[in-house]
C-alpha cells in the first residue's frame, strides 16, 4: 500500500488519504460581498469528487478591507454562514473532509480604502498603498475578528481551520522584523499577535477540532528572517494551541540574495525541519503534484501531508490519477467507475 494513501488522524479528524488540497484564491466573487458562490461550490465540490482527502477553502478575510481584492471570500458577517454550509455539506458527501483559511491581507489588501498593518510599510508594486499602524487597540479588536470568524466557520460544519500565517499577510507582518516595527508589546514580543489569534480561534473551536497554521519558514528579501526564526515563532504558536503546521516560505517581498528554489519539492526541507524541531505534523507543499515525488514525501516521513496547488487546478482528479501511477487501485465515484478502474 502506498503511504500516500494510508488514512491520517489527527484529534477527531480522520482523512481518508494523506492528499491535501491547497487554499488558493479564486478572485470569484462577483457581488463584491465576500459570499461564496455556484463557482466555489463547483470548485470544491469537483475536487472531493476527485478523491482528494482534505480540502482547505482559500483565503476567507476577517473584514471586507482584510480581503486582498474585493473578488476575495469573507467571513466577517454570520451571513456568510448558509453559503459555506452548502459547501461543506456537499463536499462531506463525496467522502473528503474540508477545513477553512482564515485570513487578512493587512498591508497587501489592494482593495481597501486605507489597508492596516503593524507598521506604515507599504509593500513593493503599484497596486499597493502606505497602510496606516494599527493602534493597541486596533489589533486588539482584529484578535477579536478571527475569533468570530472561526465561531461562524464552526457554524459552517467545517472539520478544521487553517490560520493564514504565511506569505506576507497580516499575522506574518506581525511576525517579521521587517514590518513589525512597533514600539508596543506586539512589537517587543513577535510572536504575540499570532499567539493571541491561536487562543482567540481556538475558544471557539470544538476540543476535539484541530487548528492548522500556515507559515513562511523563510523570507527571500534581503534582511528577512530565516528558520530558526521561524521555529521559535512556531514554538510559540505551538503552545498556544496549534496542531500542525503547513510549511511554505516567502511572499513578504521581491526575493533578494536568497532566491527561492522554484522547483519540485523545494520547500520540503523547510517541513521536515519543522516536523523534527517541534515534534509537530506538518504539511509540505510546492510543486508536489507528481505521484512518486509525493509518495517520498510522506514514505520518507518529511510529512504528513501533502498539499497540491496548481496541480489541482490542471487536474482536479489528481489523487484518483496518483493512485493508478502507484499501483494502489483508485476508489472513484461509482458514476465513474468505467473509466477510471
């Protein structure tokens, strides 16, 4: 049996294979109010058909000026709630489990009037505007914002939350010394924002529900923070009550010296230090949309998990596809059985 297709358990949640499906942004939301749509049902739907074992819902924004474009998904209002229920219900019923990415863009929301982050650093490129500092108070109430925002994806019937943490958004901005030039506790502690996050999320969350958190484990511009950096953030964060990490890198700013390695695999070493320093499950992702390479990963225990991105957007029956390429038969919907045996 290959290991890619071994079931995975972590507190009540029980995939049936160790394929993920990435969040990535569908910059779909025609209306402008955050809700999903027939797309996003399609979107998702199709790919638990495809016999993926967990599916994260892109990035879903606190606030509608957290959102990176007004296109991007919300979460900030209980009248959300219906439109990601249909959803999750559908994706249950095709045997995959499906979580939430919790978000706000902060100094990269392109959108927003006025965007927020830690400190008045704009990032690099036309699109983005001088966010303005966020007051103790601002962040404060942005804490309170994700605790919502996980009660209502509790609401929704989702089976795990994935905070944002990685790719220059707005918890990483608070974990970086490159945009966190605050002068108060969130500034002398970095850690401090992503901590109060976890502990605001987890009060809403089940026990029993894991919470996830993406991370950069590597900044690419010049000055950024390197791993050891981020294993004591996820330290932190691991005591406050995260379950598993998804490891990424980069996406504070342009790469400087340290360029990333754009090719298959190349963030793996990220996970399976993490995996080792924190005695923590982990989820590689990046380019991992061959079958042999992704069996390695998890065969090889760099990682739990694997998270596909794009390949699922090329093929949104990649798990039934990797499943013939490693000999392990497929378990497609009887619908298409004569097909794919």
């Amino acid at each position: 049996m290959a290991q890619l297709f071994t079931p995975f358990t972590l507190k009540d949640l029980t995939l049936k294979n160790r394929i993920v499906m990435a969040p990535m942004c569908q910059y779909s939301v025609t209306a402008k109010d955050g809700v999903p749509n027939d797309w996003h049902f399609v979107h998702y739907t199709s790919r638990a058909v495809g016999g993926a074992g967990l599916i994260i819902i892109e990035m879903t924004d606190v606030e509608p000026d957290g959102r990176i474009t007004d296109y991007d998904l919300g979460i900030w209002s209980d009248d959300h709630i219906p439109a990601f229920q249909r959803i999750v219900d559908s994706v249950h019923q095709h045997d995959a489990k499906i979580g939430i990415q919790i978000a706000h863009a902060g100094r990269k929301a392109e959108d927003a009037a006025q965007p927020v982050a830690p400190s008045a650093i704009r990032f690099e490129g036309d699109q983005y505007k001088t966010p303005r500092e966020m007051s103790t108070d601002d962040v404060k109430r942005m804490v309170e914002k994700f605790g919502a925002a996980a009660r209502r994806a509790v609401q929704a019937g989702v089976d795990t939350i994935e905070i944002h943490g990685a790719h220059g958004y707005l918890v990483h901005q608070f974990q970086s010394p490159l945009t966190n030039h605050r002068k108060d506790e969130y500034g002398s502690d970095l850690a401090r924002f992503g901590v109060e996050v976890i502990q605001a999320m987890k009060s809403e969350m089940p026990s029993s529900m894991p919470l996830l958190i993406r991370v950069s484990a590597v900044e690419y511009a010049d000055g950024g923070y390197g791993l050891d950096h981020a294993v004591e953030i996820g330290r932190a964060y691991q005591r406050a009550g995260v379950d598993m990490f998804h490891v990424s890198s980069g996406g504070e700013g342009p790469a400087g010296a340290r360029k990333p390695g754009n090719y298959p695999g190349y963030q793996v070493p990220f996970a399976r230090e993490l995996k080792a320093k924190l005695n923590v499950p982990v989820i590689a992702v990046g380019m991992l949309d061959d079958a042999a390479l992704a069996e390695s990963v998890v065969a090889n225990q760099d990682a739990d998990l694997v998270a596909i991105a794009r390949g699922f957007l090329r093929d949104p029956y990649f798990p039934l596809h990797a499943a013939q390429q490693l000999r392990v038969k497929p378990v497609p919907p009887k619908q298409y059985s004569l097909a794919i045996r």
